[in-house]
C-alpha cells in the first residue's frame, strides 16, 4: 500500500488533491492541517468519511513527525500555507513562520 501525506490537505487545493489519491486503489491518504477556518472543519469531516486520516495542527507547532517518522510515507505533497491579506496584515510575524 502507498502511504500519502498531504499538508494543507483541508484547504482548497489540498482536499482535492488528498481526494485524488483516496480514490485510487491501494493508498493510505494522511492530511495535516491547521482547521482553523469552520470550512476546514467541514472539510475535514467530509474527508474522514472518505477514509483519509486527518490530524489537526499547526505545522510550525507540531513536533510528531521526524525525519524517521516522515519516510513512512511514500510521497508528501505540501499543501500549507496562510492565505489572505487580512491575516498577514495583522500578524505579519506570525503569517511569515507559518508560510515558511
């Protein structure tokens, strides 16, 4: 079985991507993501029906995968990033560690 990671994999372009992969045979799809927008929420349910596992956070804060960890997975796609302007505007310190 080939095992996917997909950052960002609640956003927009990164749930139709994580969807792609579910629907082919013999993947495992694992999506991280910050959900802290309610449409990620949403999104993120949807995408745990399909049998994609979701694990909710911050990339910057999150110490789970090691290098180790990481080369379980077959392919990573990286998805994440802050979009908007409001976001950066208010927090540009903030937006620039998340992105980078």
């Amino acid at each position: 079985m080939t095992s996917v990671l997909v950052t960002g994999g609640c956003g927009v372009v990164g749930s139709r991507i994580a969807e792609r992969f579910a629907e082919q045979q013999g993947m495992r799809v694992h999506v991280l993501d910050a959900c802290e927008e309610p449409r990620n929420l949403w999104i993120a349910d949807r995408l745990q029906e399909k049998g994609i596992i979701v694990t909710q956070v911050r990339m910057e804060h999150f110490e789970g995968i090691s290098g180790e960890e990481l080369s379980r997975f077959d392919l990573v796609v990286h998805a994440a990033a802050w979009t908007g302007i409001p976001g950066s505007a208010d927090n540009p310190e903030d937006d620039w560690v998340s992105n980078v």
